[in-house]
C-alpha cells in the first residue's frame, strides 16, 4: 500500500502512533497517517510527509475527512493547514 519511504518513515515516527499494535503500524489508512502526523509531529515531520506524499495527496486526504473525522484534529491544527493546503494544493 506504502511506498518502502513511507513505511520507513512510519516505523522512524512509531512513537506518534502509540494506539496502533507494533505489527499493524504500516498498514495504517491514510487518514490517520495524515491526522498523527499533523496533529502530533514536528514541522520537519509535516515537511517529509509533504514530501513523501506530494502536497495535493496530503490535501486530499486533509480535506476528506468529514464529521467525527474532521473533529479529531485540533481546531488551531485544522484552521492553519486548511489555509496551506487552500493556497498551496
């Protein structure tokens, strides 16, 4: 599903993704690869995941959540990446 980049970068960030049991954390769904990363990890971290997975992928998968979904990232977190992805995606 990841790219070997992506899964390395997975397992580097394990830490952020305590909920997930060790055996599954590189078969995480986009959304919470995405939501983790921009909720929990440093800007370096924001950066090599843009980076990884291109700017509109992340936009993409920011913008798709809905609902409960959309509510599990912190409002100051959502209003400053919606703005970046608005203007840069």
């Amino acid at each position: 599903m990841y790219s070997p980049e992506i899964k390395a970068f997975i397992r580097q960030k394990s830490s952020l993704f305590w909920s997930v049991p060790e055996d599954k954390k590189e078969d995480i769904t986009p959304a919470l690869l995405v939501e983790t990363i921009l909720n929990y990890g440093s800007m370096d971290d924001v950066r090599k995941l843009i980076r990884l997975m291109g700017m509109k992928e992340v936009a993409r998968v920011f913008f798709s959540a809905k609902g409960r979904q959309e509510l599990n990232y912190y409002p100051q977190i959502y209003h400053y990446f919606s703005l970046l992805f608005k203007k840069y995606a």
